[in-house]
C-alpha cells in the first residue's frame, strides 16, 4: 500500500512539473507598460545605434525582466526623452541623432521640401553695435524670391526693430514665426532702405541651384555646380548637368559646397561616379559602411556607378532598367568650396575621391561628419525598417547614427572637419557679396585665378573684420547623411 502511494504522489509531481514547463503562470505583479512607443525607441536603439554597446541603458540585459524593463520605460512620459537619455555624449560625440515626430513630413524635408521664408540667412555682427542677416541662398519660386531678395541682401532688423548686440537675441526669434517683417539695409549694414513682408509656406528648394560652363579659363573649360543637397529627387536633374558638363568638354570642375550639408549616401555614390569616369563601375571602390556589431552584415562596399537605381511604385528594385550615368574623363583635379556648413554626403565626396584625384578644398574648414543614419519606423518584424509594416496608429519614428563612412583605403578621420587647402573667407567681403556664378564673386575668382595661375588680390584689399553668429536651423536633419528606406531593402539583403 505504501508503495502505491508512494508511485502516485511521484506521478502526481511529475505531471505537476511538466504543467509547469509548458504553461506559463500569469505574474499579477508585473508592471504594464504606460506607452508602447516606448518600447518601440528602446528596441530600435538597442538594434542599431552606432553606440549601443557604449550606453549602459542600451545593454542586451536591460529587457530581461519585465517589470524592471516596463518600469525603467515608465519613468520617460515621452518617447523623445526616452531617446535623447540615449545618445551617447549627446552634443559631443553624437551630435547627429534626432527623433522624427511625423515621418511623412520628414521625408519631404529630405528632399527639399520645407514650410519656410525661401531664403538661408547668416547673422554678422559688423562692429560693436550692430548684426545683420546676410542672405546667403535664395529658393526659387519661394515667398522671398517672388519678393525679389536675393544673395548678398543685407537684413538689418525684423518687425520694426533694427537688430543690435543688445536685443538680437530677442528680435531674432521674429525670423521663427510664420509672418515677419524684414528691414533691410544698404551695404554699409544700418542705413534702411525697405522693407519686405513674407508668409511662409511649403518650399521645394531645387538642388542644382546653379550650373555654369566658363568657355575660356586661360584656355581651359570650367564646368561650376552649385548643389545644395544629395536630395534623390533630383539625381536626374544632376545627371543631366553632368550631360551638359560632358557635352561642353570641360577640363576643370568646380563643386560649390559650401551651403550643402548632406543627404543621400546613394546620390552622393551617383556624383562621384559622375566625376571620376575612370573609376571602374560595380567595382571599384568609392565608400565602405560599417554598422555596429549586431549589424556587421550591413556593412557594404559603395562602388562607383555606371546608373541611376529605378524602383517600381512598391519600392521594389528594376533590374536592368538603370538609367546611364554622364560620367566625366580625363579629370585628374576638382575644386571644392567648403564652409562650416558643408557636412557628411560633401565630406564624403571628398573622402571618397582623393584616392584617385586631387581633390582641393577652398573656402574654410568643413563642418566635420563622418556618420549616418537609416529611418527606423515602428515596424518590430523588419527589424525596424520597412515603412510599410510601420504601426499605423502613429507616425513617429527616429533618425539615430547607425553607420560610420570610409573611404577606399579605410580613411574615416575627419571629425573636425576638412581643412581648406586654399583659405578664404566669403564673410570678411559680406558687403560686396556677389551673385554665385560671378566670376568676381571672391571664393569662386580665387579658384579661376588659381587656375589661370594668377594671385587673387582683390580679395585681400576687399576683406574686413565680422563675427559669425550661430543661428539655430529650421532643419534637423540639415547635416544628415542616410540611406533610402528602398536602396535599404533592395540592395541590403
């Protein structure tokens, strides 16, 4: 009798064990989560950030367990607190990294595409009393442009209220709303001459801004391009400048960056292509990407190109319907204008092209950016991103660095920015700044002169003493370097 009973409590164990291994048993105590978005942003970073692994609170771990995890979530109300507590070294390291609150929206930003006056201003302060905003770009077919303000319009005050080293810090915040009142000056910075009142509005800020062709140099073609942006909307327009570029027969080639902070790591791919025909296309290499540990099958080889990537509706890739690339020969030196604001997709040409060319820098020190970034959307089963598959209920998502930038002999050390091997800088003449094309305008005759083999003197006799201000953008993502959500899927697998 014993024994049966014995046998039946072990049967009765046994069975009560192998319950207990295949049926979870509910935890009352664990805590639920308040915004799954959270857990989104976490999730993502803890996937792709180029840091992850240097974050504490990015460890592998910290999911482990539940009710820590959903209560560590729990302490951020947003999920834009919860990321920015991420970054590493924000602000030093990570400069780059934002959180995107309506991702349709930001997709038209990188593509041009802005509610804005239509004009790039730069503040100055000219002597001890007063600032200026010099205007720097104008936008075609923008609230400005149609008001006539152009390049090298000086902007001595907003609503009424001429701008002084005293209250600038407050008249300023004028330029941010969504009406104003522009006061502008003669070229001695305070004198008024009119005014000119602009509503914002959706600006498309097309980036070829300007192509030129100077037929004789001391004998020589010279091809100009100002490029504003590596926006893919306009690979086309691009490659059709490089057409003419190519038709023309130019020898010299002038890229004027200095307004150009990034984009596109595939248009960038497209440009060097373009100017470096002897590269040899699909193999040779232009660029490297590296992604962090969890990613290191992410990493690719960019080569140079010999066509533009068509995609259908879906974003599905179509094979052999690549559009030829206008690619340049004979170019064995590029000239490029640099400035604190040519960043990341500039930087990289510049990287990625001196192990073939002579690749000289004029103007002042580049912006320093040798990262990138890929959207993440709220879409798990992708691994985050496939837009497609995103959450619907929002439209959140985040623009974080995933990815470093090298060159083909493994060069990525330019954090500080490109030096300019000609120095010259475009604000000590800001009252007497001239058209882009101009061939007196100081940063461009200083290269034609260069090249015709003759010192720049003017510029020396012209320059004068101005301090820069900041001036915060009205883009974040104006220094960004990223991939297509399509190149991503199509080219990546």
């Amino acid at each position: 009798m014993k024994r049966v009973l014995l046998l039946g409590l072990i049967t009765v164990f046994l069975v009560s064990c192998s319950k207990d291994d295949n049926v979870a048993t509910p935890d009352p105590q664990v805590v639920a989560l308040k915004n799954p978005v959270n857990n989104f942003t976490w999730q993502a970073m803890n996937s792709w950030y180029n840091w992850q692994e240097q974050v504490p609170n990015l460890a592998d771990t910290k999911d482990d367990k539940t009710s820590d995890y959903n209560t560590y979530l729990n302490t951020f109300d947003t999920p834009q607190k919860l990321f920015e507590s991420l970054l590493y070294q924000k602000g030093t390291v990570d400069r780059f990294s934002w959180f995107i609150e309506d991702y349709v929206e930001q997709e038209k930003a990188f593509q041009g595409t802005s509610t804005s006056f239509g004009f790039r201003p730069k503040p100055l302060r000219i002597n001890n009393t007063n600032i200026v905003l010099l205007v720097l770009h104008v936008s075609k077919d923008s609230p400005a442009a149609e008001k006539g303000l152009k390049r090298g319009d000086v902007i001595i005050g907003i609503n009424n209220q001429v701008f002084t080293t005293s209250n600038y810090q407050t008249v300023i915040q004028d330029y941010f709303k969504d009406n104003a009142e522009f006061i502008l000056g003669e070229n001695d910075g305070v004198t008024q001459k009119s005014k000119v009142t602009l509503t914002k509005r959706e600006v498309n800020d097309n980036a070829i801004h300007v192509k030129k062709v100077f037929d004789d140099v001391d004998g020589k073609k010279v091809g100009y391009l100002v490029y504003s942006g590596f926006r893919s909307s306009y690979d086309k327009d691009l490659n059709n400048a490089f057409g003419e570029f190519k038709a023309a027969g130019i020898q010299e080639l002038i890229l004027d960056f200095r307004y150009n902070g990034g984009g596109s790591v595939l248009s960038c791919g497209y440009l060097a292509s373009m100017i470096h025909g002897e590269g040899t296309a699909n193999s040779e290499v232009f660029a490297k990407t590296v992604y962090n540990k969890k990613h290191t099958g992410r990493g690719f080889t960019l080569p140079f190109l010999s066509g533009i990537y068509q995609y259908d509706a879906q974003g599905n890739y179509l094979q052999g319907q690549d559009i030829p690339l206008n690619r340049l020969t004979g170019l064995s030196k590029i000239y490029v204008i640099t400035s604190e604001s040519t960043a990341s997709a500039s930087e990289m040409i510049i990287n990625g092209l001196r192990p073939y060319i002579d690749v000289v820098t004029v103007g002042t020190k580049s912006y320093g950016k040798n990262v990138g970034s890929i959207t993440l959307y709220d879409a798990p089963a992708s691994d985050f991103t496939d837009k497609s598959q995103a959450n619907s209920t929002h439209k959140m998502a985040m623009q974080p660095i995933t990815f470093q930038i090298f060159n083909k002999l493994d060069q990525s050390d330019y954090t500080n920015g490109f030096a300019a091997n000609i120095e010259v800088n475009e604000f000590e003449s800001w009252n007497n700044f001239l058209p882009f094309g101009d061939e007196n305008e100081v940063i461009l005759k200083t290269i034609l002169d260069k090249i015709k083999g003759v010192s720049s003197r003017a510029y020396v006799s012209a320059k004068q003493h101005v301090d820069v201000l900041p001036l915060k953008s009205e883009n974040k993502f104006e220094t960004e370097m990223y991939f297509e959500s399509e190149f991503l899927k199509n080219q990546l697998k």
